[in-house]
C-alpha cells in the first residue's frame, strides 16, 4: 500500500511540476515575444502560477489515494517541494536555451538594468564598478539558468509552506497516534 501511495507522490509531482514548468515557460515566452520581458507583475504572475499549481497537484494526488490515508502537513510539504523542483527543471532549461542560443544579449541588458538599478540607488562609481565585475561571473548561461531554478523551488517552497496548512488532512485518531508514540518514547 505505502509503495503504491509513493509512486503516486512521485508520479503526481512529475506531471504537476511538468505543467507549471510549461504555464511558466509559455508566460515567459509571451512576455519576451511582445517585448514585456521587464515588466513589475511579472514575479505576481509566476507566484500565481507556482500557487495554483501546488493546489491542484496536492487535490489531485488525494483524489488518487485511498479516502480514508491522511495526508499529513509534512507530506503536503514535500509534494509541493517535489512539485516546484520538476519545475525549475523545466524552467532551467528554457532560460539557458533563451540566454545561450535564443537571445544571447539578453543577458547583457539584464546587466545594463542592474547597473542603471544601482545608479539610481545612488552607490558610487567605483562601487558600481566592484559589484558589476563580481555579477559578471554570475551572468552567463548556466549560472543564470540556475538562478532560476533555484528561485523556482523557492517560490516553491515558501508557498508549500503556506498550502500545506489548509491542504493536510490529519487521520481521526492524530491524538491518539502522537500521545501512543510519546507513551512508546517513555518505555
């Protein structure tokens, strides 16, 4: 029964996680198509996406499993970090392919608004000059391309954390299942 409930986990993550890689990815690819590929609502727009996904990966992983096997805080958890992981997969992917054949000079605009960001900030030349040349490691394609992965399983994982509170579903007896592991500890 437990192997059969963890290859529903598994398989239920991987498909969840595939569609929100390719919402992401097809709203990214709209963004920079219509030359947008900046714009403030942006992150709002991919957090929706990332939270509407985890929801619906989490109902459709209990509706998969028997009625009455709970589905503990931890376990919504988990599916809403393995989710976003398979994600970030696919949106890894599609950024290095944007960043290293698509639009390679994408990546020295990006590093063009993060200069004209600091101007603005008001930091001084020379250290706008000490900040570019330490980012200039950290623009090229597989870098940024992990970036966005590791910023997809975060988003992940923050809104996991927030979901699983009103998603978990504990077993009729909760209390009496942590009060006997408490009992088998004292013996």
């Amino acid at each position: 029964m437990m192997d059969k409930s963890k290859s529903i986990f598994w398989n239920s993550a991987m498909t969840w996680g595939l569609y929100i890689g390719f919402v992401s990815v097809l709203f990214a690819s709209v963004l920079y198509i219509t030359d947008n590929f900046y714009v403030t609502f942006r992150s709002w727009v991919d957090t929706a996406i990332y939270l509407v996904g985890i929801v619906l990966c989490a109902h459709a992983f209990k509706a998969k499993t028997p009625e009455g096997e709970p589905f503990p805080y931890s376990r919504a958890l988990g599916l809403g970090i393995a989710t976003s992981f398979f994600a970030s997969i696919i949106v890894g992917l599609f950024y290095f392919v944007l960043y290293r054949y698509v639009d390679p000079f994408l990546i020295d605009e990006i590093a063009l608004n993060v200069e004209e960001l600091l101007i603005e900030s008001g930091f001084s030349d020379q250290m706008i000059e000490q900040q570019m040349s330490m980012r200039s490691m950290m623009f090229n394609p597989p870098s940024m391309a992990i970036q966005h992965m590791f910023n997809a399983v975060f988003t992940g994982l923050l809104i996991s954390l927030i979901t699983s509170i009103f998603i978990s579903v504990k077993s009729a007896e909760g209390f009496a299942e942590a009060m006997s592991e408490i009992d088998d500890e004292n013996k």
